[in-house]
C-alpha cells in the first residue's frame, strides 16, 4: 500500500461536516416552525464545522484522482439537469395554476 492509498481525499471532511450540519439543522427545523430553514442553516453551520475539519486534517488528505474528477463533473452534470428539469417543471405547474 503506498502513502496515498491511507489517506483521504480532498473534500472528504467537509462532506462530513455538512452531513452533521444538516443533521443539527433538521433537529433545529421545529424551532422555526419550517425544516426548510432548519436544513440551511443548518447547511451553513456544516460548512464552517467542514472547512474546520479539513484545515484540522490537512496533511492527511490526497487530491483527486482522474477518475474521481471525471465522477464528480459527470454527478455534477447529472444534478445540473435534474434541477433544471425541476425548475422548469414548477414554472410550467405554476402556470398550470394560474388560470
């Protein structure tokens, strides 16, 4: 096994961080009435404990390798469209409603 195999890659903590930030945000969603807001602030807060993770582990992490790269374009692609798609969708019913 070579150094890099042991090692995690970039952007790992901070998906570990926004998880737990999204966990903390769907418990707070109660307090204003709205899981919505809960989920975003929550957001917010996993960023900040993320970027703390990975400042915190930095030399422990390893770039991306090709075909990671090329994963992450193709899921990023792939989320792009859908929420295009989903835009357009609610722009569409929204109309649908309105007469």
């Amino acid at each position: 096994m070579s150094k890099n195999e042991r090692k995690h890659r970039q952007g790992y903590w901070m998906g570990i961080g926004i998880s737990i930030g999204i966990a903390l945000g769907a418990a707070f969603g109660p307090i204003f009435d709205n899981f919505g807001v809960g989920i975003g602030i929550g957001v917010a807060i996993g960023a900040g404990i993320g970027s703390a993770l990975e400042q915190r582990h930095k030399d422990e992490l390893r770039p991306l390798t090709e075909q990671e790269k090329k994963r992450q374009r193709r899921v990023i692609l792939i989320g792009l469209a859908l929420t295009t798609l989903l835009v357009f969708a609610s722009i569409l019913l929204l109309f649908q409603t309105k007469r």
